[in-house]
C-alpha cells in the first residue's frame, strides 16, 4: 500500500508540474477548476449516503444486513447521480458561466457531466471497500486511477489534445480503476454473514439518516471551503476575465505540492475511520483516543518537515522544470503547505466527531471557516489580489482547525501540548524552512512523550 500511494502522489505530482509546463496559466486554470467541480459535485450531490459505509458496514455486516443496506443505498445513490447529470446536461450554458466565466464552454460541462457520473460510481465502489476493510484494494484502485489518467492525459496533452478530452482521459482511468474493487467484492460478496431476522428498513433509514445528513452537510461545506477562493478569484479578482484566470493558473502550481499533503491526509482519514469505529463499537475507547493523537502530532510533523524539504528545493523546480513562468505560484507555496496540512490535521481529527456521531460539530467548524474565508477574500482580494486571497485562507483554515479542537476537546479529546506543537510547528514555514527544521528536531529532543509515541508508531 505505501509503495503504491508513494508511486501514485509522485506520478500526480509530475503529472501537476507537466500540464504547467505545457499548457498557458489561463488553461491550466480552466483545467483547475473543472477537475475541482467535479471533485466538488460528486459527495454534495449524493447527500453523504456512501459516506455512511464506513462508519456503519461493520455494525449491519454483523447483523447479517450488509446486502440489504447496500441495496438501498445503491438506489438512491444512481436517483441522485440522475438528477445531477439531467441539470448539467439541461443548463450547459449556466454552470459554463458559473464554472469558467465563459457560456462558451459547454462540451467541457458536457464532459464534466460525464465523469461525475462515472465519479459517483467509483465513489461508491470504493466506500464500500474501505468500509469492509479492504485497504490494499482501495489503494489498488486510487493506483490505477492516478497511472491510467498520467499516461492518458500526457499521451493527449503531447497530441495539442483539448481540455474537453482530458475530461474524457480522466473519465477513462476511473472506469479501468474500479476493476479491483468489483472484483473483490464479487468475490466475497456470497459470503458475506447473513441473517434470520429481517430486515427493518425504517430503523435502517432512522439510524443512517441522521449522519448521512450531518456528513452531507459537511461534504458540502468542505467542498465549498475548498473552492471559495478560487472562484472568489475568478469572479472578484480586479481585472480582465483571462487575468483571474491566470491567477487561478498561479494559485494551482503553488499549490501542487501542498495539495499533496492534503490528499493522502484525507486518505488517511478514510483509512482511519472503520478501523477507529470496529474499536468504538467494541468498547476500546481509549485506544481510539490515544492512537489519535499519536497519528495526529506524528502527521504534523511528518508534514511540516516534508514541506521544509520541498520549499528548499521549490526555487530549482520552479526556475526549471516549470521554465521560471509561475513566480506568484512559487511565492505563495510557504502560506499553501501551512493550510494544507492544517487541513491534513482537521481531516483526520474529525474522525473522532464521526466516530462519536458528533460530526455536526465539525460542520459547525467548517462553516464558520468558509464564512471567515469569504468575509476575508472580499476584503483583501482588492487589496492584495491574489496573495489576498492565500492569506485569507489560511486565516479560515485556522478558524475552522480551532473549531475542529474545539469540538474534539468538549467530547473528551485532551487538547494537550503535542496537539499544541501540532498545530503552531506548521506555521514556522513562514518564517523559513530551515526553522522548522530546527523546530523539529527540538521538539523530538525535548519531549520524552514523543519520542515514545514514534517508537510506537514504528512498532
């Protein structure tokens, strides 16, 4: 598994640094947000239904009810997909506007439409893998996904391919990236436990409700978060519509290797979780507990100290793999890599909130953020422009990272100092790489805790 999601973020990172390379900031900011939207529609249109597989598979597996709760979910899950894919493909015109400024742009919408269905379906496959605890094959499947769009979207891209086709190229290496999971689970499927008791499925719907709903919700306020200042950019930036776009441009190749960290966080954290509730449901709470915070100080610093690394050598790879055309994206990456990985920190603390069925708390944080995100962007964006709009980003981010402790902290979760060290030894990047390496290398030896703790997780 590390071997593969190794190859898999080393293949998205040169894939990243090849479309700066040969396509112009305003295309790679047209490519930025229509990969975004789709990564954004897929979990908001679904209202967190899939996303209750793990936290409930194990509880209804051993109940002999998996079939039934999968059955249901399935329905309602390709009713919702339906819905998107009529409106996207009945409004073209409309989400062109929203999505790229340009009503022009509707064979990239059609597209996009497309790989959001196929999305959806991946999506779902993939949930219930995790959810049974297949970690190999989720990573098997996010694999494939990863090589098959590279060598798909290099191959176009060294064709002068359009933008429409690398929607179709990315739509194309999700469909090959399901193989693995629909074959394990036909495989084990028949012999899943089943049950002599049947199946109610108004208590299935009273008990899933509820945190697909708050999951939703999140999902929704996540993905919103994550979009604001990019289309705050695009439709508040001072300027032309191609200059926002170049700005977007910008912003995406800065944010390449921050973005990184962000994603195997949330790996992570989907990995995190059914193990975290199989040790909740049998009445291990302060493994979950103790193991949590542990997996958090040990993220943070794993991830400040990769972020140190990268921002030394950041200035040889802007200046020659990206041709020296993307100085904004390189000056900005210190403030990217701080959000980011207190984004990481966030998604896998929230676990704690989903495992406890508190996770409206953590939408409670992410809401206040993304309203702090918008009330900061509207008033430094005509200030600063685009580096505005970074720090008023990492400033939502801080809001919402305090409102996820907090949140963990009123349910038992001890804020203590590593959670402290976590949380401010990110934010020695902006004072200099080299500084947060010195920091880490003294909280290590200062803390007895910590050293502890590593050993642990080595073990």
């Amino acid at each position: 598994m590390f071997a593969m999601t190794v190859i898999q973020r080393g293949l998205g990172f040169l894939r990243g640094i090849w479309f700066c390379r040969v396509l112009d900031d305003t295309s790679v900011g047209a490519w930025s947000m229509a990969y975004d939207f789709i990564e954004m529609m897929t979990p908001i249109l679904l209202l967190g239904l899939p996303g209750c597989l793990p936290r409930y598979a194990e509880a209804f597996r051993e109940q002999g009810h998996l079939p039934s709760l999968v059955r249901r979910l399935g329905i309602a899950t390709a009713i919702l997909a339906g819905v998107c894919l009529l409106a996207l493909t009945s409004f073209p015109s409309l989400f062109a506007w929203l999505v790229f400024l340009d009503v022009q742009q509707t064979s990239m919408i059609q597209a996009m439409a497309i790989a959001i269905l196929i999305v959806v379906v991946f999506n779902f496959v993939r949930e219930l893998v995790s959810s049974l605890r297949q970690v190999r094959v989720v990573s098997q499947m996010q694999f494939l996904q990863s090589v098959g769009f590279t060598i798909a979207s290099v191959s176009w891209l060294a064709t002068d391919g359009s933008l429409t086709g690398l929607v179709y190229c990315f739509s194309l290496a999700t469909i090959i990236a399901l193989l693995p999971g629909v074959l394990v689970l036909r495989a084990g499927w028949s012999g899943l436990p089943d049950s002599s008791h049947p199946f109610d499925a108004r208590a299935m719907w009273r008990r899933v409700l509820p945190f697909a709903i708050t999951l939703w919700s999140m999902n929704l306020l996540n993905n919103a978060f994550a979009l604001s200042d990019r289309y705050m950019i695009l439709h508040w930036l001072p300027g032309t519509d191609a200059e926002a776009q170049a700005a977007i441009g910008q912003y995406h190749s800065g944010r390449i290797f921050p973005m990184l960290l962000a994603s195997l966080a949330a790996m992570l954290g989907s990995i995190l979780l059914p193990y975290l509730s199989a040790d909740w449901e049998k009445q291990r709470r302060e493994s979950v507990t103790l193991r949590l915070r542990q997996i958090l100080f040990a993220l943070s610093l794993v991830f400040s100290v990769v972020a140190a690394s990268l921002l030394i050598l950041s200035p040889w790879i802007f200046g020659t793999l990206l041709q020296g055309r993307y100085a904004a994206g390189l000056s900005l990456m210190p403030m990217a890599f701080v959000f980011c990985i207190w984004v990481a920190l966030a998604t896998v603390g929230e676990n704690y909130l989903w495992v406890l069925e508190r996770g409206k708390l953590a939408t409670l944080a992410m809401g206040v953020g993304l309203a702090a995100n918008i009330g900061l962007n509207l008033l430094l964006l005509p200030i600063w422009g685009l580096h505005g709009a970074v720090v008023a980003t990492l400033l939502a981010n801080f809001v919402m990272l305090c409102g996820t402790w907090w949140g963990m902290h009123r349910h038992g979760y001890p804020f203590d100092e590593t959670a402290l060290y976590a949380t401010v030894l990110p934010l020695t990047l902006l004072v200099g790489p080299w500084v947060t390496l010195v920091s880490a290398i003294t909280i290590i030896a200062s803390n007895p805790q910590v050293r502890a703790w590593l050993a642990d997780l080595r073990k």
